[in-house]
C-alpha cells in the first residue's frame, strides 16, 4: 500500500513539471493559467489515485474473504473430526481445567465423575485428578458407585487440561443386570471381588451370612466369610483355581463347615461360592470314628489286612500286617504305593522267587484296573513260611489284602494225609472189603477189596463221596438191598456197638455177605464186608454129600 502510495505521489510530482512545460509552451506566462492547469492535472491524478486504491482495497478485501473462508472450513472439519471421534468413543468423557467454571461433559461424563466422587473410592480418586491437573500424570483405576459396581477411569493430559475417560464395566455389572435374580434365588453365598481384591457384588445369601443389610453397606465394609477369604482370592488373580478349600465361619451363631470354589473371570476378577459343608463334617467325623474303630477290631485279628485305596496307596493295615512282613510302622505311615511294598518285600526275600519278577507284579497292579477282580493263591517264602494270600476289590474303592500263615494247617494237613495214606496202606493189606465213612457221612478211605465186592470204579469212590451217593452206586451195581440201610442206621447211630455182629446177611444179587461196623475214636465208622458165598457153597455141597453118605 505504502509503495502505491510512493509510486502515485511521484506521477504527481511529474504531472506538475509537465504542466509547468505546458505552459510554456502555450507561451503564457500568466499565474491564473498555470492554477488552472495545476488544478485540472490534480483531478486527473487524484481521480486515478481513488481509482487505484478502491481496486487495491477490493483485491484485499477479497483476499482476506478467501482466508476466513478457509480457516472456518478447517475450523468445522476439526469441530466435525472431534464430534465424530467423541461420537465413536464408547466411553464417557469429562474435561476438567483450572480456568474452566464447570467440566465440559460428553456422554454423561459430568454426572458419572460426581457418582465416582461421592463413592467409596472417592478419596483415592481425588488423589488421582489432583495429581492429573497439576503435573500432568496420568491414571488408571477402578471405582465403584452407588449405581454401578464398577466403573473404570482414566485421566490423560490434553494441553493445560484434564481428560477423564469413564467406562462401566459391562463384565462386573453383568451378573446383576441378568442374573441378580437368579443368583439371588441361591441358597448359597455368591459374591465377585474385583482385580483389586474388592468386593463389588454378593447375593443374598452373602449378605445374610455376613450379616450385612443391604449390598451397598457390605460393600462399603467390604464383608466376608472368612479371614482367608482375601488371600485365596489373591492367589486365584495371579492364575491358580481354588477348589473346594474347607473353611469354617459363624453363621447366624453357628459355625458351619464351608466348601469355597473361586474363578477368575475375563477381566482378572474373581468370582466365588460357598457350599455349606457343615452335614457332610458331621459324617466325615462320623466316618473317621468308625474307620478308627474298624481299625481297631482290625488290630485284634490274627489274619494280616491291608487296604491299598483307588491310587494303588496303602490306606490302612493292622498290626498283624506289619509283624508278619516285618515292616517299619513309621515307613507304612508314609502310605507307599503297592509297587514299592513288593518291592521291599522281594529285597528281603519275603516274596515268593520268581522268573520274571516285573511281569508278576504287573498282575497284580492290574487288580485296580479290573472290576471284581480276585486273586487267591500261595505263597511259598524262601524262609519256609507259606502264605495264604486273597485280594478283593474295596467297596469305597481299591483292593483288600488278607494274609494267612498256614504252615502249620499245611503241616497238619501233611501229617494228616501221612496218616491217611497209612491207614490206606494198612487196609490194603486187609482181604475184606472195608471202608471208612466220617461223622458228616462222607467216605473218607477205603481199600481195592471193597470197590471189587460193589463193583465201583475208582473215580467214582474219589473226592469223599457220601454215604447215600455210594448206597446209590451199590444199588445200581447188584440191586437194591436192606445192607445199605443198615450201614446208614449205624454210621448216624449214637452208640453203635451193639451193631457189631451182624452175623451173615444176602446181598440183592445174591451173594452171601458178614457185616461189621466199629466207632473209632475220631466218630468215624469202620465197615467191614467178608464174602462168605463160597464158603457157603462149600458147606451145603458138604452137607449133600453126608446126606448121600448116610443113605
């Protein structure tokens, strides 16, 4: 503008030589003419001048309409930018200043920091935002409300301002949006505590057992069951689970047993349950006073038992069980597993030897796997004891062990099957036909004479055989007889001694037979046949042949 200006002053300057010229050249020298030039080239100049500077100032002014039109277009790009970002912004927003009277508010921001505010986490809020607005230090935390068991703010820096971000937290407030009504139906106690170990929702049967009114009071008391409650919950937001983890608490005056479950949620908060476990100690005790009665019936047995549970772990023995394999009580305490007592057991000769060791344990590990699976055998030591040994399944689950020493029943049975084989042997040397029957009956020896006189085959004479199955045999054989009956009376008759001469008596077939019967001193019944047919036979041809003499 101002060289504009310099540029017209200086056509004016000329302007006024060139009329000065003129007028000498119109050669006039008069004052009047040359004012009057000079006043007709300044209205031209003066003219241009104002035609000059209207131009100048309608091109400035269009230039600065152009400028203004574009900063108000940034300006409503921005405006629009900011509402489009807040609009998308799930989260409610307050800005918060020094030189501001009020917060600015978006979505509900200004009335969810006053609800924040006025909660019991106001004062570490307040902290919080004083902290933000004076050295620009942001923040993250979690709040609760009267409203809302959760909300989760954050503050951030924006120039000489404070941005407060509000998000409730969907998560948390879900149980009581849409399952309150269920959860509270519960008999149960339910309850969340947050990442901060902060109790935000229980039910009511939470409240009723930590004797609180209403949620908002347990809450502000943040209330609990148990002392340890805390410190579980603790463990379960560094990753663990608690399961069934038996605590006791006084409930409505009553100290009941209770079952605590807790899990973490998404949002590293925790959710627990309690089951009232009180019935269940009641039978546990119960049950323990009747395992330890159990055990001490157990203890006054002569038969050793062991009791290996469902993880193959000695559960409970007697003390026969530890005197007979001569094992330490304190190591059976340990409850090893039964791999490691037959593994103990073969390393003092107590076992049985084998060829393959691995493989014979292997059957026996197998009894666990396999439903009604019983094992009965012997075991014959190296140190000369025998062993009787039975396995049945457990009905609470596992395998019971019993173990017998029968070295003395196999040495009587031994000593007992001599005298058998004695008694045999002397009957064998005998020509009658006899045969033993026991008390109960049964046959118990007899010799070769007395299965050809009843014409009976050894197989059918063998595994003790009662009476009535041999009188059955007989009456087959050569017909049915009185002998038999008679043989029956005297085995069952009290005193039969008056039976021991039957003198000669006539089989079905025919053939002349002696019976005797003696008691011995065990009860059983000595029966004695002689064949006396061909004697017969020989005394009537005798008798013939006087009569034929004599005529």
């Amino acid at each position: 503008m101002h060289k504009a200006f310099e540029i017209a002053m200086g056509a004016y300057i000329y302007l006024l030589g060139a009329v000065s010229g003129l007028g000498h050249w119109l050669g006039t020298d008069s004052d009047q003419s040359y004012t009057t030039a000079a006043l007709v080239v300044s209205s031209v100049l003066l003219g241009l001048f104002c035609c000059v500077w209207a131009i100048i100032t309608q091109l400035r002014h269009k230039s600065y309409r152009q400028a203004m039109r574009g900063a108000l277009a940034r300006a409503q790009a921005d405006i629009r930018f900011r509402e489009t970002m807040i609009s998308a912004c799930p989260e409610a927003i307050a800005v918060l200043g020094t030189d501001m009277n009020a917060p600015l508010s978006y979505r509900g921001g200004s009335g969810l920091l006053q609800a924040c505010l006025e909660g019991p986490d106001a004062p570490v809020l307040a902290a919080k935002l004083e902290t933000l607005l004076a050295n620009g230090m942001a923040f993250s935390l979690l709040v609760r409300t009267s409203s809302f068991p959760q909300v989760a703010v954050r503050g951030a820096a924006v120039g000489s301002r404070a941005a407060v971000f509000f998000r409730i937290d969907k998560d948390a407030a879900e149980p009581e949006g849409d399952f309150s009504a269920v959860l509270d139906a519960l008999p149960i106690p339910v309850w969340i505590r947050n990442r901060h170990l902060v109790l935000t929702w229980a039910n009511r049967a939470f409240l009723a057992a930590t004797g609180s009114a209403t949620l908002r009071e347990a809450l502000l008391s943040d209330a609990h069951l148990d002392r340890s409650e805390r410190d579980l919950a603790r463990g379960t937001t560094e990753g663990g689970e608690v399961v069934a983890v038996r605590r006791f608490a006084v409930i409505q005056g009553e100290r009941r047993a209770l079952s605590i479950d807790m899990r973490r949620l998404r949002d590293k908060s925790v959710a627990s349950f309690a089951l009232d476990h009180t019935d269940i100690a009641k039978a546990e005790a119960k049950l323990q006073l009747g395992v330890d009665a159990f055990g001490a019936v157990l203890n006054t047995l002569d038969t050793a038992v062991a009791i290996f549970g469902t993880d193959q772990r000695l559960a409970t023995y007697n003390s026969a069980y530890a005197r007979m394999w001569n094992l330490p009580e304190q190591w059976l305490e340990t409850h090893p597993s039964l791999s490691d007592v037959l593994d103990r057991l073969r390393e003092t000769r107590r076992l049985p030897e084998q060829r393959n060791f691995a493989a014979w344990k292997q059957e026996h590990l197998a009894q666990f796997d396999a439903a009604n699976h019983n094992v009965t055998e012997t075991w014959h030591l190296p140190m000369g004891i025998s062993v009787d040994v039975r396995s049945v399944p457990y009905q609470l689950g596992g395998v019971v062990y019993l173990f017998r020493d029968i070295s003395e029943r196999l040495r009587k049975e031994e000593t007992y099957q001599l005298l058998v084989n004695s008694q045999r042997a002397v009957l064998e040397t005998i020509a009658d036909a006899t045969a033993m029957f026991g008390p109960d009956g049964r046959l118990k020896i007899h010799n070769e004479a007395f299965a050809k006189l009843w014409q009976l085959e050894e197989n059918e004479l063998s595994g003790e055989p009662h009476l009535s199955k041999v009188a059955d045999l007989c009456a087959d054989r050569t017909g049915r007889d009185g002998i038999w009956s008679m043989i029956a009376a005297g085995v069952n008759a009290p005193d039969p001694e008056r039976f021991g001469e039957w003198g000669q008596i006539r089989r079905a077939d025919g053939r002349c037979l002696t019976l005797s019967l003696v008691r011995l001193p065990d009860g059983a019944t000595l029966v004695s046949f002689t064949d006396m047919t061909d004697v017969q036979r020989f005394q009537s041809v005798l008798a013939e042949t006087k009569v034929i003499a004599a005529a």
